[in-house]
C-alpha cells in the first residue's frame, strides 16, 4: 500500500510541474523519481564533510537542485538554484500550483503537511527553498 501511496505522489509531482517538492522522501526514491522524469537533469556525485544531498544540474548550467538529507537518508529540504532568466517561468508555475503566502513565498499542502517555497532573489540567480512549514 504505501508503495502505492508514493507512486501516486510522485505522479502528481511530476504533473505540478518541475518545483521537485520532495521533501520527506528517502534517498533512493528521490533518485528513482529524477531518473524517470527529469532526464534534463544530471547527478552530479558530491563529496561533503558537513552535508549529505544529492546534486542535480542540467547540461546548459541554468539550474543546480540540491536535495539535502537527514542521517536516515530521509530529504529534509530542497533548494533550487537558477539563472535569474527562469524566475518568471517559476513564478508562472507556483502561482498556478501553490497557495500564495506573500511576496515570493507559497504554501504546498501534501499528505496533510505545509510546506513553505520561497524564491530569494540574487544578480544573476535565484535560490528556491522548500522545506516544511515550522
């Protein structure tokens, strides 16, 4: 049964777009979902004394997602790093998807759990956090 509880989230992530919501995924599944869907993104293997993610990049380096886990291998938070450029294409998507919660903020109801993305803009990217709701 909960394989197909996951399977059916991980459906309607893949319809709601690239926001990669995973958090509260294990380690494996977050691999199996970005091999099965997001072929545009490439694991990049990362060796960090202080964090364990998981690194993704697409070829052109538009975008880096970074999917940081806890000791039990379990995503604890995502962040989405992109080129300035993408930022009104992923306003487009969160307004369409999300719940608005202020200026460059959204909530995610899932599996009856908030979670808070937010968009912090830079010069020349912007970061996406998305992590769930204190």
């Amino acid at each position: 049964m909960k394989f197909i509880t996951l399977s059916a989230a991980l459906l309607l992530i893949c319809i709601w777009g690239h926001s990669q919501n995973l958090v509260g995924y294990r380690e494996n599944d977050i691999r199996k979902y970005m091999k099965e869907n997001r072929h545009d993104m490439n694991y990049n293997n990362v060796v960090n004394s202080q964090f364990r993610y998981l690194k993704y990049s697409d070829n052109s380096e538009n975008q880096t997602l970074l999917f940081f886990l806890d000791a039990d291998s379990v995503c604890k938070s995502v962040r989405i790093i992109c080129d300035v450029s993408m930022k009104p294409e992923k306003l487009k998507e969160f307004n369409s998807h999300y719940t608005k919660n202020g200026d460059n903020r959204w909530l995610n109801k899932r599996d009856g759990k908030d979670y808070l993305i937010e968009i912090t803009d830079g010069k020349w990217s912007c970061v996406i956090s998305i992590e769930a709701k204190k």
